[in-house]
C-alpha cells in the first residue's frame, strides 16, 4: 500500500493506544524511521558542517546507538 492520507491517518491512530492494542495497531500499521541528515549533535549546531561531515555523524551515532 502506498504512503497515502489513508495510511497517515492509520499511523495517527496509533498514539492512543497502550498494551494490546498497540502492539496490535504495530503488526497491522508499522512505522519507520528514516534519517538522512543531521542538524545537531550533543546541543552543537551543525548545519553549518559539509554534508560528508554530518553524514559521517549520523552514522556514528547509530553505531553507538545500535
């Protein structure tokens, strides 16, 4: 299915739900997270960096993470 109101509309129903029901509304209407750039790191700005910078930090950052 494609990325359209009707699926937004499903992700949005799912901030109300707590146990069953969300572990449920998950299987049925999963969301992901998607980032491609990063804007700051530990309260520093880092708009200002080149791209090849923030994209190595961000992939840095997820390797600590995960």
């Amino acid at each position: 299915m494609g990325a359209g109101p009707d699926r937004f509309e499903r992700l949005q129903n799912r901030l109300h739900r707590r146990g069953a029901g969300a572990r449920q509304a998950a299987i049925e209407s999963p969301a992901y997270f998607l980032a491609f750039d990063l804007w700051c790191r530990s309260g520093t700005g880092t708009a200002h960096w080149p791209y090849l910078q923030r994209r190595d930090a961000l992939e840095e950052l997820f390797r600590q993470q995960w």
